[in-house]
C-alpha cells in the first residue's frame, strides 16, 4: 500500500529492474542469497522477484541458480528499434574490424557512463570482448572522453561535480584538472588514445561520430590486447578508424 501512496514512483518496478541488473559478464548464474546481498534486499523479496522473472521468460533457473535468458533483450529493442545510428554504424564497424582484425565499437553517452550499443568482436584467441548494452565510465574510457568533449562547459561542470572518479588500475587519471585538461586536448585533436585507464590490458582509440548537423552522436573506437603497441594503435589503426567513421558520418547524413 505505501508504494501506492508514494505517487507515481513505484518502486517495486525499481526493486525489480535491480533484481535484472545483478546479472553481468563475471557474475551469470546467481543463487537467491546472492541477489538479496547485490541487489539490497531481503531474501524472501529477491526470491518472489526471481521466480516472477523466470515465469515471465526473462530469467531461468536450475540447480538453484538463476541466469539470464534471450528474452532479455526484448527491453533494449525499443530503444534499438529507434536509433537509426545503429543500423547505420554497424555495417560500417564490421568491415572495420574485417579489415584490422581487432574489436570495433561504438558508444553513446548516458549520465555519467558510456553505452555499448554496436559492434564487432575480433575473431581471435585474445581479444577485447563487450556485450550490448555494457556501460562503463566516461572519464577513463576514450570513447568517453571523445563524448565528454563535445558538451557544453555548463554540462562539463555539472558532470565532473556528480562523478566519482575512481582509480580502476594504476593507469588511471582521477585528478579533475588533469581528466579536464585531457578532454580538451581529445576535442581538438578529434580523437582519444588511452593505455589501460579503463582495464588493465585493455587500449583503446576512439573517434567522434557526427550526424549532418555536426553534432557529435556517438563515438566510434578499436579495442585491442597488450600485444598491440600503442604507436600501430595510434597509427595505422587511428587512420582506419577515422576512415570509417567519415563513411559512417556520410550514411548518418542520408538519414531524413
């Protein structure tokens, strides 16, 4: 009665959404205590949301154990189904990993985090692996940085004054002056080169995306392992990544 007497705020929907949210790449099979800790509620509450889910399609269950099932990704359809961007970038990030063999993506920026919501993995033994849909930070990623370049000083501050920066390795840049002095640099060079802030192993280059107006609408990276040196990274396959998204940019102007 309370979550009815709260206004149009239901939080029931809140509770169950985070129930969904605590299946993630490490953390695919989870028992009902493990919800109930990740998720903040009581064990009886995760448990009556869990089997609400797996009667609903959205999750499975054996041995104890719940998991994630395909029809999941029936909730990121609507949202899919409306950016035309995607169906634009993706052939584009296909050919481009086609070509260098490495990990090609795309990114928006929501809040204070990165989306992923388009591209290719490399078909090889090591390489960078994101699932759709995966949301990292802005500050340490370059697609982030990319995106965090094209906002306005206003929205800069208000982003650095609600972000927590968090050193994820020992590569990471936390200090604000130094993460603002970078994103100024990203936005007049017109691209981002990072060594392992985000992930240990894990470098990075990243490009803007602008539709007809100019406006920057995504951002477009390669992702590759320690065995690529940062100079080819920031070389032959920065040129490849901006060939692509100049291509990507002349499709997204065709859009009406």
């Amino acid at each position: 009665m309370s979550e009815v007497a709260e206004g149009p705020y239901v939080h029931a929907l809140e509770r169950g959404l985070a129930v969904l949210r605590c299946f993630h790449d490490d953390r695919d099979q989870l028992t009902i205590s493990d919800v109930a800790r990740e998720a903040g509620m009581d064990r009886a509450v995760a448990r009556r949301f869990l089997h609400t889910l797996v009667a609903l399609g959205y999750l499975g269950t054996v041995n104890s154990r719940f998991y994630v099932r395909p029809r999941v990704l029936e909730l990121a359809r609507p949202y899919l189904d409306s950016v035309t961007n995607v169906d634009v970038i993706q052939p584009h990030l296909e050919q481009l990993t086609k070509e260098v063999g490495e990990t090609s993506m795309a990114f928006v920026l929501d809040g204070h985090e990165i989306v992923f919501v388009a591209g290719v993995q490399a078909k090889r033994l090591v390489s960078v692996h994101v699932v759709l849909g995966t949301r990292v930070p802005a500050y340490c990623s370059p697609p982030g940085r990319v995106l965090l370049g094209s906002l306005s000083p206003d929205q800069l501050d208000d982003y650095f004054r609600h972000v927590e920066l968090v050193q994820r390795t020992p590569h990471t840049v936390t200090s604000e002056n130094a993460l603002r002095e970078e994103i100024k640099k990203v936005a007049e060079q017109g691209y981002s080169l990072v060594d392992q802030e985000l992930e240990s192993q894990l470098r990075t280059v990243a490009v803007p995306i602008r539709d007809r107006g100019g406006k920057i609408v995504a951002a477009a990276s390669i992702g590759t392992t320690l065995d690529v040196a940062m100079e080819h990274l920031g070389g032959e396959l920065l040129s490849k990544l901006t060939t692509a998204a100049t291509e990507m940019e002349r499709d997204l102007a065709l859009i009406r």
